[in-house]
C-alpha cells in the first residue's frame, strides 16, 4: 500500500491581533414612570377636592402672613410718629 504524503499547509500569514478598545458607556438610566393606580371616582374627587382646600388655605396663609408684615411695619412707623412727637 501506498501511503498518502500529507501535504503541508501553507501557513496563512498571520494578521496582525486586534486591539481591544473597550469604550466606557454610562449605564443607562431606568426611566420614571408615575406609577399609576385604578381608584374609584369618588376617592379621586376627595382628593382633588382635598388638594384643592389646601391650595386655598395655603394662599390664605400667605396672604394673612404679608397683611401681618404690613401691620407690624405701620405699628412702627405710627408708634414713631407719635411717641416722636413733641407738644409745642
């Protein structure tokens, strides 16, 4: 029997290894969402009612807190006004 020579493969000329370029991306960040619920009618009006009373009174509030301001600043200026006063 014959045997078969194997031939031997040209070597492939090796190319040259890849440089690895590992670029940093910053995670990404989940996105928000409202988490949202299934309410009745009636507690979603309550609420908004709610809301609403204390929108009200809050401007109330800072209405009541600006007069008061105003008050203390005329106290000043009157009680100077009079007590400062000489009789002549």
């Amino acid at each position: 029997m014959a045997t078969a020579k194997k031939v031997a493969a040209k070597a492939a000329p090796k190319k040259p290894a890849k440089k690895l370029v590992m670029e940093f991306t910053p995670p990404k960040k989940p996105v928000k969402r409202e988490q949202t619920f299934d309410m009745p009618v009636e507690v979603r009006d309550w609420i908004e009612q709610a809301g609403s009373r204390l929108k009200s009174l809050q401007s109330k509030v800072d209405r009541l807190e600006l007069e008061n301001k105003e008050l203390k600043s005329y106290k000043r200026w009157a009680e100077h006004k009079i007590l400062g006063s000489s009789p002549e």
